[in-house]
C-alpha cells in the first residue's frame, strides 16, 4: 500500500510478472486514490504517470510511456483497488531502437492487491 501523503510517490502496478507486458502508475503525492477516473499523461500534476513495458520482465520487448489517458478506480477498500484504464501510449519496440515514436493503445482492468515485494504501492502479477 501507498505510505502517507509526502513519504514518496503511490505506484501501481500491474502485470509485473506477466509474459505479456507490465503497466506502471505513479501518483506524486503518495495518497491511496479514492474510486474516481483520474487523468494519465506526461506532465500529470494531479493525476497519474503511466509506463508500459511490453514482453516478459526477463526479456522486454518495448517501454511506452503515456501521454495522455484515464484511469478510473471503481473500488479502493482494505487491500483491494479495483479499475480499468485506456493509454495513448508513444514509445519504441526493441526490434527497433531507432523509432521511438511508435504508438500502442493500451486498455485494461485490474483487481490488485498488495505484494509481498512492493513496500509502497500496489503490485498485481
């Protein structure tokens, strides 16, 4: 879980594990985000940051970072944070280094709990 306001930024993550590809949110301020759609981008002052890696985490295939997007969380209770998300993502593919502005839409839902490993934050794999 998330530490109190000002000891560091609330990170999500999800797919941390998976073969398929990881996506990481980080919220500045530290705070647990109530349920709420919340906006992703770059420059996020209010919102969120978002970054996807594509691929297994032994052996990534891509970094995208979000430009613009939403995350809303429909449940924020006890160990759970519910909600679903949609990036516009802009990045590069390894296979490709030299491009880095290939662009991947990414859409999900999640259920995530804490992980043993995440000291703050929230870890789904």
């Amino acid at each position: 879980m998330a530490g109190a306001a000002g000891s560091g930024p609330f990170v999500l993550t999800l797919g941390a594990e998976s073969p398929t590809g990881a996506v990481v949110f980080t919220q500045a301020d530290g705070k647990r985000p109530e349920p709420g759609v919340y906006p992703v981008s770059e420059g996020a002052a209010t919102g969120f940051r978002a970054l996807v890696v594509t691929g297994p985490p032994t052996r990534p295939t891509g970094a995208f970072r979000a430009g613009a997007g939403t995350l809303t969380i429909t449940r924020s209770r006890g160990d759970v944070i519910e909600g679903h998300f949609e990036l516009e993502t802009v990045g590069f593919e390894a296979t490709d280094l030299m491009d880095e502005d290939r662009e991947l839409v990414v859409r999900g839902a999640f259920n995530a709990r804490p992980s043993v490993r995440v000291a703050r934050g929230i870890s789904n794999h």
